[in-house]
C-alpha cells in the first residue's frame, strides 16, 4: 500500500536520494530556481508564481538584515538562499543532494561571501555532528523553504529540532514552509507520482501534529506567531494537502 492515512509509517530517507539525484537533472531542463513540488509542473509560470508570491508576502516575516545569522536547511540550488546571502551577515546553507550543492556553488547570481556556506549533508548529519558547523556563532534565523521535514521520520525530525535549538540565538525567528495534510496524516510510501514520473517518499502529517512536534521549541521559548495556508490563492491546487507557513520566534 503505497498512500497510507492516519498510520504513523516510516519512510526509507535513502530512497529519496534517487528521486533527488534525477531532480537535479530535472530542475536544470526546467528551471534552475523551480521548488522540487513543482518539478513535475513544465508550467514556468507557476513556479515564478511561487517564488514571487514568497517574496512579497512570506519572506517579509523573516525579518532579515544585515546582522542575520541565517541556517537554511534543505537550499537546493538556491532559490531562496540568492536573496539572503547578500543581505544577511552571515549564511549557511545545507543540503543532502551533492547535485544541488555543486550547483549552487556554481551559480554566479548567488552572492558569496567569506562568510557564506554550502555544505553537502542532511541536518542530521549537522545536528548529530557528523559534518561541523563552518561557525561559531549561534543562528538567528533559521529557514526551511518548501519541505524538508516532510521526508524526515518522526523521531528524526525531534531529536533533529532538539539538538539544533542549542545553537539558536537567544532571539531567533524560525521560518518553516512545509506541505500539511488538512484532515489526516497522509504517508506516501514508494507512490509512483505521474506528474514526478518517478516513486516519491513523503508524510503530510496535519497542522497539529507539527504543534506537537514544536512542542521542544515551545519548552526552550519559542513562541508560534503564524500558522496558515502558504498561498492566499493555492497555485498547488491540491485536494488533500496544502502548503502551511509556520513562523515562530523568540
């Protein structure tokens, strides 16, 4: 059974790593800055809907200047790191697919300071420090852009965030956009997807299961100050999911 409802059902992280490594390919053909939910879209138009759409209405709330410590988990190819990296003091993006991260260090509308990171790894692999940190300093801003933790178990994703909040700031806003089932926990197992053309791996869970998880930032001061649909006008058009913007802060 490849869509399973209400189970809590752990997918296999590594196959993830094909469909990825083929949406590398993709995301060139189509559009270098193209969200991987989108990828399965040729309508070019959508995806610069997307971007745009972020920038006028999501992005603000992240509150981003020039003394910014930014953590950006799950940067692709840079779609959203191009418009931190020249603003923010300091920026480090990670990401798991090695396809991406040579692509982004090859970009040359992507501003790169000395004080500018790409590193190849999951969040794992920094929170249980497999990979180092390239700074010091604590994050004061941490992103996650279009979904990441939706391919990450249960118990990872906690023990992730439990770990990481240590080396937030002790004012930090955390900027989490992330793909939401709206009535039940919706898994997807090794589900064939037409418009992917590939098996894709992924959990909705709902909006209070995410409350739920959150519940270890809640214990270290984080406060929740926006939970709602991403788009005013969903270009998505899905029936059973939503993309949902989280922003929290302390």
């Amino acid at each position: 059974m490849n869509r399973i409802y209400a189970q809590n059902v752990e997918i296999d992280p590594e196959s993830l790593k094909d469909f990825y490594k083929k949406r590398a390919t993709d995301k060139i053909s189509i559009d270098i800055d193209a969200p991987v939910v989108l990828c399965g879209d040729k309508d070019k138009s959508k995806i610069e809907a997307w971007t745009n759409f972020e920038m006028e209405h999501r992005f603000p709330l992240l509150c981003l200047d020039s003394d910014s410590v930014v953590l950006e988990v799950g940067c692709g190819t840079g779609r959203i790191s191009k418009y931190i990296t020249s603003v923010a003091d300091t920026y480090v993006g990670i990401d798991y697919v090695e396809e991406f991260i040579d692509i982004i260090q090859a970009r040359e509308d992507i501003q790169k300071k000395d004080t500018t990171y790409f590193i190849h790894g999951s969040i794992q692999d920094l929170t249980d420090e497999r990979i180092k940190y390239p700074i010091q300093k604590k994050f004061n801003r941490f992103i996650i852009s279009g979904g990441v933790l939706m391919y990450i178990n249960d118990d990872e994703v906690i023990t992730a965030l439990s770990k990481l909040v240590e080396k937030l700031d002790e004012e930090c806003v955390i900027y989490l956009s992330e793909p939401i089932a709206m009535k039940e926990r919706l898994t997807l197992n090794k589900f064939y997807s037409d418009n992917l053309e590939s098996e894709y791996s992924a959990i909705y869970r709902t909006e209070k299961e995410y409350n739920d998880i959150f519940d270890i930032l809640y214990k270290n001061g984080f406060e929740l100050k926006v939970s709602e649909e991403f788009f005013y006008e969903d270009i998505k058009n899905q029936n059973e999911t939503k993309q949902w913007m989280f922003v929290l802060q302390r």
